[in-house]
C-alpha cells in the first residue's frame, strides 16, 4: 500500500512518498510532489478515495477555546431566513463558497455564525482598517471571553479569531497559511486582483466563505472564485430583500442639467481633440479594455496621450458643472431635514461643496478623528448632510441615510450599488422609501455613464 506524507512549506503542499498526484508538479529542487496550499483539501479527498495511507502534518492551528456564544451572558444573535438559507448552502458546499447579499443586510451575522459553526481557529479578512475595526468591534461582542487578534494599522496580533487587512494578509500570507481552519474574505471581490489573490492561494483553510454585495469585476476575474474560494452558495437583491420589509423600498430619480454655455463650448473643443487623437492612433473605444490599451499606449503614442489629457478634461468640466451646483441646491431646499449623503467622482468638487453649503465632508484625506466625528455627528443628528469621494462606497459602516445624491461618477456597477445600498437600512418607518437622485450634464458622455449603471442595477434586480 502507498505511504504519502504531506506538511506546509511558505504557502505550499509538500507531497512525499508517491509520484503523481492532482493538482500538484514536482519540484525540480527536491523531485518531491509540490501543490498550492488552496488545493490542501482537494488533495486529501483524492488520498483518501486513493485508498493510500496518509502522515498529514499540513494544519498547525492556532489553539482555540470553544467560540460559541454564550446565551447564558444573554448574547443573542438570531438569523433572518435569508441569512440562515445562506449559512445552510454554505454548509451544504463543505463550508466553501460565496455569499453575496446587499449592503445593510447581516452578512457580518453570517460571518459570525460560520466562525461558530467551526469552532476552531478563525481569520476575517477585509479590505480597510475601518472594516477591521468595525469586525473586531462586533466579533468582541458577540464572543466577549475571547481576544481578537489584529493585523493591520501597525497590530501584529495573532490570536484564535484574528481580523487582518488584505494587505497584511498579502504579506504573512506563507506564514499564516496553515494556522487557520477558517479564512472569511469580506468585500471578497478584492481578492481575485493579482497579489491579493495569492492570499487564497498560500493558505490552506480547508473552510472558506467570501462576503460581498457586489461579486462580478469589470475584468472578469471573478470567475477565479470558486477556485479561490468557492462558487456563489446564495445571492438576494435588494428589490427581494425590500419587499419583505429586511431593506428600504427605494426609487432612483436621474435630473439632467445644461452646463453654462462657456463650459459646453469647452467640453466640445476637448472632446472633439480626444477623437480626433483616436483616429490618429486607429482605437475604437467599443470594447471592454479599450481605455486601458488606450493608456499604455500614451508611454509611446503623443496622439493616445493628447487623447487621454483631453478626454479628461471634457469629463472634468461635464462631472463639475456649476448648474450642477446649482441643481443640488435645489434638491437640498426641496428635501430639507432628510439625512443626506452627496457622492462625488473627486476631491475638488467635494471640497467645493462643503465650502458652498457648510458640510462636513469625507475623503481618502481626512483623519480618522475626522471621520469619526463627520459619522457620529451624522448618526446623532448634529449634521443632516455629509460629502463624500469613493470613500464611504465600501468599508465603512455609515449611520442610515434618507436620501442620496450622485453629482457624479463612474460607470461601474459596484460603486453604484454600493452607493445605493447606503440608503437601504430600514427605516422607522416601514412604508417610507429611500431615494437616490443622479445629476448629470445633458449633452455629454455622462448619459452613457448614467445609463450603464442603469443597465447594472436592472440587471442584479432581475
């Protein structure tokens, strides 16, 4: 009978004692068998269906107390039926797979109660410091007799549950990798860009399970999941989640406003430079990864460069027209009271508008006192309105929200369903709708941008 040995080595299965096994090659440094650690588990069903006997020594896991929450401390956490759904197919797939669920819908209850389910050591990945604090935050409450570790911000903790950054995650990735039975991916659509990925890879959790509201990439590679991570076990909407009253109904109003005539005239001059310049350089820009070959061209194109400059500055005009100004005025006269928050493509017009109405705002640039002061004074009532970038479309827990206004944006899916869901915590009262209003500068690209993000919230309602 076959004798095969396994153990970890930096982020890899080192397979002894038989020549040819799935998933893995020989190493030409040792002639042993040498697999990625994400195929540990597929490795150990194909021994065992082999009939070979096997020495594992892969798994070195974090000693762990029970974690389970003690309901005798009066700790309750009950599942909605979506969520108990999800935790069930996601037992059913061997505990690997994706969950995705709209913002403000408990997929952190669902992370909790997977780390319960297993009862052994645990990590949570997750993309900001934020988040990391917000997890740790909720993890201690709902199993207070056990520290959580963190890594990330300058914490080097390793504990039974620990929260780390992608980041930090990326970098100890080898040595971590067989200390986890458990790898939580939050806002797991992070993890399929190259490098973080490699965070699945080196770790050899035979348990997995990704959270996000907003699965699919703009490059495809969320196709990798169910390699990395495992494939979609449950997917609601908003709409479904809505009618039964978990999320606020909502209605998306879309308000278009003529730029002033100086900055039309100079929208045209620059957009008609940038295709002219696309000519010259024979690009059409009809298909998905036409502006990315666009800008690698610009190292050694100066017609793809004077494209690339002048299409930025017709959208820099387009995106922070004064009549838009001039609209969200009106818009904040017409729902005066309403908790408010104002999307915006960039810094500048941020910056514009909080000296212009005397909002608190948001930015990658603001401190976490900062932050913290904007969030709470928005949650307590201090403030009715905030500003903001991109920085509160993932990652942060924002207090609830009547009333969105985009000023403007991408295209993207993701951060216009990220923004949407801001709004959908229920509200105290049930029957009230949440509503997002998008200005955009009539006659310019932006319709196209407005109707994309369309095209992608009618999709996922479907």
């Amino acid at each position: 009978m076959l004798k095969a040995g396994l153990r970890y080595d930096n982020g890899t299965i080192l397979v002894t004692g038989i020549a040819h096994i799935p998933f893995a090659s020989v190493d030409p440094r040792t002639k042993d068998l040498r697999a990625q650690a994400l195929y540990y588990q597929n490795i150990v069903e194909y021994i065992k269906q082999s009939d070979i006997v096997c020495n594992d020594y892969v798994l070195d896991l974090i000693p762990s107390p029970n974690i389970l929450i003690d309901n005798k401390k009066n700790i309750q956490l009950t599942l909605r039926g979506y969520q108990q759904k999800a935790l069930d197919n996601w037992t059913k797939a061997s505990k690997r797979g994706c969950v995705v669920l709209p913002t403000g819908s408990g997929k952190t209850v669902i992370g909790i109660k997977a780390i319960e389910m297993v009862n052994s050591a645990s990590i949570v990945i997750v993309p900001t410091i934020d988040l990391m604090d917000q997890w740790t935050s909720v993890l201690s409450k709902y199993f207070p007799d056990i520290k959580i570790g963190n890594l990330g911000g300058g914490a080097e903790e390793i504990e039974p549950i620990t929260v780390s950054t992608y980041d930090s995650a990326y970098i100890r990735a080898a040595a971590l990798g067989n200390k986890f039975a458990l790898i939580i991916f939050d806002e797991v659509h992070h993890l399929a860009a190259p490098g973080y990925r490699s965070i699945a890879e080196q770790f050899a959790s035979p348990f997995r399970l990704g959270l996000t509201a907003t699965i699919e990439r703009e490059d495809e590679l969320h196709k990798d999941f169910p390699k990395l991570v495992g494939g979609i076990v449950f997917q609601a909407y908003a709409s479904d989640l809505a009618k039964d009253k978990h999320l606020a109904s909502y209605k998306i109003e879309r308000r278009q406003v003529d730029m002033l005539p100086e900055e039309l005239e100079e929208y045209n001059k620059n957009f008609g430079i940038y295709q002219v310049s696309l000519k010259k350089v024979g690009l059409r820009m009809n298909y998905a990864g036409a502006f990315r070959r666009l800008i690698m061209m610009s190292g050694r194109s100066r017609a793809a460069r004077e494209a690339i400059l002048a299409r930025n500055k017709a959208m820099d005009i387009a995106l922070n027209s004064r009549s838009k100004i001039e609209e969200l005025k009106k818009i904040l006269a017409e729902n005066r009271g309403l908790k408010t928050i104002i999307f915006t493509q960039h810094n500048k017009l941020v910056y514009n508008i909080s000296d212009r109405f005397l909002i608190p705002f948001i930015t990658h640039k603001s401190s976490k006192q900062e932050r913290q002061d904007a969030l709470s004074g928005f949650r307590d009532g201090r403030y009715n309105a905030i500003v903001t970038s991109k920085v509160l479309d993932e990652g942060v827990d924002v207090p609830d929200a009547e009333l969105g206004i985009i000023l403007s944006g991408t295209g993207s899916s993701r951060e216009f369903i990220q923004r949407l869901g801001r709004l959908l915590r229920p509200k105290p009262d049930l029957e009230r709708k949440a509503k997002l209003i998008e200005i955009i500068s009539s006659g310019t690209r932006e319709l196209g941008t407005s109707a994309k993000r369309k095209r992608a919230l009618d999709k996922a309602d479907k």
